[in-house]
C-alpha cells in the first residue's frame, strides 16, 4: 500500500495487506499537507512519517505524548513545533484524512486551526470516493 494525496503523491510505502489509506486535501498551499512537507527538513520528514506510520497501525490514541484529540474526531499528531491534524473518514472505511500542517508557536492549539481542520474534515466527509 501506498500513501497517496488527492494530489497524488507517495509518502510511505507499508508492507503488504494493510487495508489503511491516507490521503491529504489540496485546498490551499498555505497549510497544504504535500508542499508543507516538502518544505521540512529531512530529520522532521521522518518524524511525521513515523507518526503516520503509527495512526496506520492503530497506536496513535494511546501515545499522549505525540498526539491528543481536537475533539470531533480530529487529532493533532506533535513533531517538535510541527503539527499535523488528521481525522478517520466518517464513511470510507478505513481511510486517514491529513487536514493540514501548521507550525505551533503557543502551548494552546489557536483556535482558528482547529476551525481549519474540521472544515476540512467536513468538506473530505463529501468525498465518497478516492481516485488518482
């Protein structure tokens, strides 16, 4: 299996027979997940891959340290001042939503990022299907 963006981009190749998929939305270049992550360093890249890596598995809500719930189904995923919120999407089974990345300067997540991520999170719920 391969991560894939609605941008269609490789991120992480997983071993055979995982049934997960991630995607990410292209809405903006502001807080796109693809060109936000091109920017990043190499040792951050491997960071958020690991993260993701872990969602795929299923080990992300138990490790508080690295990530928490935004509450509504969306998480924020903590690589260092990086920050990355994603949801599972409400109707395609098994499918990872990456909402956007964003660079947190405060001990609070502000407010209007997670207004970002739920209406990302709504507008990827219309999505009833993935393509290339």
């Amino acid at each position: 299996m391969i991560l894939r963006g609605m941008g269609s981009r490789c991120l992480i190749s997983l071993k055979e027979g995982t049934t997960k998929a991630v995607c990410w939305l292209s809405l903006d270049q502001d807080c796109d997940f693809g060109p936000m992550f091109d920017k990043l360093q190499n040792d951050d890249k491997k960071k958020i891959a690991k993260r993701i890596q872990w969602v795929i598995e299923g080990k992300a809500t138990n490790n508080k340290e690295n990530f928490r719930s935004l509450g509504d189904g969306i998480w924020e995923m903590k690589a260092g001042q990086i920050r990355l919120t994603y949801c599972h999407h409400r109707s395609i089974k098994d499918l990872i939503v990456l909402l956007h990345m964003f660079i947190k300067k405060n001990q609070k997540t502000p407010p209007e990022e997670i207004k970002r991520a739920r209406k990302r999170r709504d507008i990827a719920d219309t999505i009833d299907r993935l393509t290339e």
